[in-house]
C-alpha cells in the first residue's frame, strides 16, 4: 500500500480509503447489511493496508456506522483513521450539531472521529449550518477531542466551493472527481483551488457510481486491455486520479473481495504523473467515445430555467443521456425515481414552449422530454 499526507496534522492515510456506503447487503435490501461479511471484509482491507475508513449517517439507512463500530473491534480502531459526516440536513439548530455527533459517536463505539466532514454541502445546507453557529460546534468538538481533524463534503457549482473553502481554516476537504466528470461541480479547477491553498483533497466517487466499471460496453474495454490486459476499468479510474498531486485518498464503495484486491493492486502501482503518456491518451479516447453516446446534446446552461410546471430540465436530459452513455439503465432509472420529485419529472411537462424559446442550443425540448417519460419510470 501507498500512503500520503491528509490533513494539517499531516496524517499519512492510504491511497486507497474504503467507503463503506456499499456494503454487502442481504437479498438486496440496502438497509439489511451482511454483518457478518462486512465486517470481515473490512478487516481483510485494513490487514492489506487500509487505513482510512469512511462512513456518514444515513448510509445503509442508518446501520453503516454501527457495522463500521463493530468491525473495528479487537484492535482494528486503532490501526486506522475514521471519517464521519454530520447529516447537515437534519439540523435545526446548533444543539443538533452536538447531538448527531454524540450519536455517531455511541453508534460506532469509539470516543473520537479522526476526520470529520460537515456532510453534502450546498447552498442551502450551507447557509443552515452557518445560521446555526457551525464554527462554534466545531471549535468546540475540537477542543473536547471528539474531532480531530475537520473538512466538508461538496456537492454544488464551483463557485460555492471557493466561497466554503475561504470561509474557514479547514483541515481537508472532499470532491467528486473521476474522469468524464472532470468540469463537474468544483472539478478539478476545485482540485486546483485547493492545492493552491494547501488544503488536501479526498475523492469521492472516483467509478461514477460504479458506472465506469459495470456493464463497460465492449468497445472500450478492448481499449483499455489493448493497452493493458491486466487492468481493469476501475484500475483505469483510479490510477487517472493517483496521478494527480494534492489527492490524497480516493474512496471506493467496495463489497467483493475480487474489488478490494483489485482495488489494493493498483493502489500499490499508483503516484503522481506515474501514468505514461499512452495511458492518458487512452483515457481521452476513451472519455471521447462516452461522450459520443450523449443523446441530447444539453450542455446544462439553464437558460431554460425554472420551467414554470417545475421540471428539472437539465436533471432530465442527464439522466436520460448516462443511461445511454453507460450502458446502465437500472442505475440511472433508479436514480431518476428516487432523487428527482414528481414535479421535476418529464411528465409534468404540458408543453408550454417556453424552454424552447429561451435554449440557446435550440433543442425540440418538449419532445425531448417526452422520450424521458417514456424510457424512465416504468
């Protein structure tokens, strides 16, 4: 395994961290871990050399952090560095801060967090921990030791990210970052903003919900083996992140031993500006051919926003285009249905023609959205 600094108390975590947001699970209920399998394949992880375990409060509806607690039992705590997330959406008020935290820290069984992430920060979740004295929870967690490093999770426009990483002497902070999702939120102008500011970077999301290595359509893979029979297209996600500087772990949502292994081999062949100049060039050929599967050439300007029905134009138009793109129409259908509300939805379009006036790609966005309700939802 390889490790790098995270953090101002220059913690040496290894590349590899092992998100526990994907745990095995019992006849596919989500909320119904395989304890028994988790947790030995969480150890199995740290005796190869994980040393960062990442986990928050809703995920497995709930039971990550107990699962997490238990498998670092019999002195498994001590040989890593944990990460939790306050659930920011949860809080009304500054004494919730303190609750949650208190709550997470009975659930895992351990009497302090050694990075902890002010969760999935947006605009609007911002400005609730902000009004509900968020620096004032953190000092004060910080000096009663239950934390010992403090970052955020982001998950918004780069602008946002710039305003949140000036706004306080943070410890780290994490992005999603893979490949094809390169202008993507803070993206790596984000990585860069950061850097600059020497702050450490955590990766999330590194496959793209597991879409950059399930179901990879047969062209590319013989694309990738072409180049290297022996890595896989997740070895191909992770090692274009491992050659930048300033990431200082990638989080993998592993639940196989096959995964973690694989995960662990190419952790140990990874570091920076280690990939050759075919390599990356083979990871453009590649991004080139996913994106030539786009469907509707929406370039997520907005000018067609709001809609005055309340459809998630844009939201719309990507779903529909990295069902095509991926070739993983379950993923992204599940998506569609559970993250976007009912009013957001293609079907509450009733063809008002508004959008269409105002897009400056000049797409036939009714019909378009007329093809969304009719692939998703059923």
């Amino acid at each position: 395994m390889k490790y790098r600094k995270l953090g101002t108390n220059n913690d040496m975590v290894s590349v590899l961290g092992y998100g526990c947001m994907r745990l095995p699970v019992i006849d596919g209920n989500i909320g119904n871990i395989d304890e028994k399998l988790a947790i030995e394949q969480i150890r199995y992880g740290i005796d190869k050399g994980i040393n960062y375990i990442d986990t928050a409060y809703p995920y497995h509806m709930g039971h990550s952090e107990t699962v997490v607690g238990k498998a670092l039992k019999n002195g498994y705590r001590e040989k890593v560095f944990l990460a939790d997330k306050l659930p920011t959406w949860l809080i009304k008020s500054n004494e919730d801060m303190y609750n949650y935290l208190d709550k997470q820290l009975e659930k895992l069984d351990t009497e302090y967090i050694d990075f902890y992430l002010i969760h999935t920060l947006d605009k609007m979740k911002w400005k609730r921990v902000l009004k509900n004295n968020l620096f004032e929870f953190i000092e004060n967690s910080k000096a009663k030791g239950k934390i010992k490093q403090i970052g955020f999770s982001f998950h918004d426009d780069y602008e946002l990210f710039e305003e949140i990483v000036d706004a306080y002497d943070w410890d780290f902070c994490q992005i999603q970052l893979n490949y094809m999702d390169e202008d993507y939120q803070a993206g790596l102008k984000g990585l860069a903003y950061a850097k600059n500011k020497d702050l450490d970077v955590i990766v999330m999301e590194p496959l793209k919900g597991g879409t950059l290595a399930n179901n990879v359509p047969k062209d590319i893979d013989d694309i990738w083996k072409s180049v290297n029979s022996k890595r896989s297209a997740a070895g191909w996600a992770l090692q274009y992140l491992w050659n930048y500087d300033g990431i200082s772990t990638v989080l993998s949502g592993m639940n196989s031993y096959e995964q973690i292994d694989d995960n662990i081999k190419e952790a140990c062949k990874s570091g920076i500006d280690s990939l050759s100049k075919k390599e990356r060039e083979t990871i453009e050929k590649v991004k080139e051919i996913y994106k030539s599967r786009i469907l509707v050439n929406c370039t997520g300007c907005k000018y067609c926003m709001p809609c005055p029905h309340g459809v998630d134009i844009p939201g719309c138009f990507s779903s529909y285009n990295n069902a095509n793109i991926y070739n993983n129409f379950d993923y992204y259908n599940n998506h569609y249905l559970i993250f976007m509300s009912d009013s957001e939805k293609a079907g509450r379009c009733i063809k008002c023609g508004v959008c269409e006036e105002l897009c400056p790609q000049h797409l036939p966005i009714m019909d378009l959205l007329e093809k969304v309700r009719n692939k998703f939802g059923k």
